[in-house]
C-alpha cells in the first residue's frame, strides 16, 4: 500500500508515498490507507485533507473537482456542505498546501501526492539490541516489535519483544462462578477464591487428601462418576491453579458434553476403553476433535470448550485428569438448557435446537433438579 522513498536513520524517519498516488488522481482506488498509529508519528511538516466524492452536482464545494467514475468531488479539512457525498478518504499533505477554493488543480495535486510525506518510526531501541546482541533481526509484524532468529530447522521465527520499561498486567481469573462488587466491607463474605489462613498454622493435612483408590458409584442416568479433588477437599489447593478429578465408567457409560469455563483439561485413561472428544468454537466452523484411548493414552481438552467421554467396551474404565485451576467448575449442557432454574422458556429451545416446543417441554421434565 505504501512505498519507502527515503530513509533516515539519524533521525528514524521515513518518506512514504501511496502506491496508487503514482498514477492520474482520478484512477487511485478512492479509499482510505492509515498507518499504524503507535508504530508511526506523522511529522509536523504535514496534515491530512479529505477527499469527498460521489457529491450531488447541483451543489456547490469548496476545491471541486470531477472524476469520470467518481462524479463530483471536493478537497477540504472539514465537512462543510459534504452531507450530500458518497464517500470519503484522506490524504497526506504538507502543512503549506492549501487547494484552490474554486477549482481543485488536480495536476498540482498529483505532483504533491508524488512527493510523498514524512513520518518518524517509534523504535524503542533497547530490546532491538538485546536481540541484535543473541544473534536476531529486529522487525516488525504490523505493529508489534519481534526478534526474528533461524531455529534448528533454518526456519525464520520471529517473537514479540517486550518494550523497555513496559508492564504487562491483566485481572486475576475468576475462582467462582462470579464475585459481585460489595461497597460496605463489613457485609463482604466472599473472596476470588478462598480466604487463607495463617502460613504458621498451616499442617499436614491441608495438603492431603485419600480415596481416590476408590471406584465411585455409577448407578445413575449417565453411568459414570466423577471424583474431584479440588480446593474444597485440600484447602492448600487455594492460589496454586490445580486440581484433579477420578472418573469411573461403567460399560458403555460417558461423562456426558460439558465444558469447564475456568480450566483446561488433561486426561489419561488407565483401565477400559474410551471415545473422548472437543467441539471447536463457532470460529473454527465447530470441528469435532475425538479419538479412542486405550490404557496409558493422554488427551487434552482447552479451556471451555464442549467435550465428552464415553466408554465404548463392556468393562469399566477408569482415567484421571488435571485441571489448571483450584476451581475448574463445570457446565453439563443438557442438564444446564434442560434443567435451569427456573426453567428457559419452552419456546426459546424449541427454535433454538429446531425441535417441536412439546419436545422441550418433556426434556426439561426429565432434567427438573
């Protein structure tokens, strides 16, 4: 979209020119080119006009001019009397060009588009030569500053460099469900998490737990159990991001579609056999991610997103998994639609799922606490 004419690195600036602003001025593509703001810094010397087109020709304009495959247009650095145009662009001027109040010179315009402008490049110099120093090339991936180095395989690869003196600090993960904002401390209940006790009254047993030995019951709709070991079973869980689960299958029982909005999941199956898989977001067209696993295999499902288990053999299965958070929670879609409190709107699922309303009203019978 832009050409480098000129080079400064004295000074860190460059002489850009659109393009397209090396043809007539009527045949450039009429649309707009913006520069990266935090990479480029448009030199004092310069300033941006509009460039109004499709206007109504029975009204007057400021710097007027005619395309063929434009109509009317008109040159200004404001939006006088432009209600009435089609479309706009900018364009990159120096400060002392001023475009003919009656009639636009479009040839001296094209010579002064030809010329270019000036911008200074917002190198933070300090990263560039620590990456210089190991061995890198310092670049840029649209605005982002990366060290690009060859690996192993001579293959270029290129990471984003930190700025000097930057700070990167984002909001803690949520532990719960949510945490409502309370003005008067005295009625505060609740923490992101749990509160912690004294580290000097801190024992043993905060930091054990047993059982998981043991299989857990099945005898249910879905034909499976899941035995968690979270924070609420070993308090020393609280801050560390980590707990871990024990399913028990029975034969041809499954832990049925659900996501874990805090947590992703890795599992590996130690007895049985099981057909596990992720659905991708909407994003990525929903693509179903599955495979078998026989005893010893691993699986990992990302954070949030729908995913099951299901024993395929006529034995019991049983697998172990960790989550990255003391609190993975979990949402089982059928019995979250179906069985809501209070219930969603029959009428809502029936169009949402394509199903007919007395479908929905029987599936949320079933799913009823």
């Amino acid at each position: 979209m832009y050409r480098v004419l000129e080079v400064n690195i004295t000074t860190s600036t460059l002489k850009l020119v659109r393009q397209d602003f090396s043809g007539p001025f009527c045949s450039i593509s009429f649309s707009g080119a913006m520069l990266t703001p935090e990479l480029f810094e448009l030199l004092p010397d310069y300033k941006t006009l509009s460039a109004y087109y499709l206007c109504n020709p029975r009204l007057h304009y400021p710097a007027n001019f005619t395309c063929s495959n434009k109509g009317v247009g008109s040159m200004n650095q404001d939006d006088f009397n432009h209600n009435n145009c089609g479309g706009s662009f900018n364009i990159t001027v120096p400060i002392g060009y001023a475009p003919e109040e009656e009639g636009l010179n479009v040839t001296n315009l094209e010579s002064v588009l030809k010329k270019g402008f000036e911008v200074k490049l917002n190198i933070d110099e300090r990263p560039c030569r620590e990456c210089k120093s190991t061995g890198g090339i310092c670049s840029y991936d649209v605005a982002t500053p990366v060290c690009c180095k060859r690996n192993s395989s001579s293959e270029l690869e290129c990471i984003p460099m930190i700025p000097s003196g930057s700070i990167i600090a984002n909001d803690p993960s949520p532990l719960q469900d949510f945490c409502v904002a309370i003005g008067d401390l005295k009625n505060g209940v609740f923490v992101n998490g749990k509160f912690c006790k004294d580290p000097k009254q801190a024992k043993a047993e905060d930091f054990f737990f047993q059982g998981l030995n043991k299989a857990g019951n099945t005898t249910n709709r879905v034909k499976s159990n899941v035995t968690t070991v979270n924070v609420d079973q070993i308090p020393g869980l609280n801050t560390l991001g980590i707990s871990l689960v024990r399913i028990d299958y029975a034969p041809y029982g499954q832990n049925p579609p659900h996501t874990h909005p805090r947590a992703t999941e890795i599992l590996v199956l130690v007895e049985g056999t099981l057909y596990v898989g992720f659905v991708s977001s909407n994003q990525d067209n929903n693509r179903l991610f599955a495979k078998v696993l026989n005893p010893g295999d691993v699986f990992v499902f990302p954070i949030g997103m729908i995913h099951f288990q299901v024993n395929i053999g006529k034995t019991p299965a049983v697998a172990f998994a960790g989550l990255n958070s003391q609190n993975a929670g979990v949402i089982t879609i059928a019995d979250t639609v179906f069985g809501s409190t209070p219930p969603i709107n029959p009428d809502i699922l029936a169009q949402a799922f394509q199903l007919d309303v007395n479908v929905v009203k029987d599936l949320e019978a079933k799913f009823k606490n």
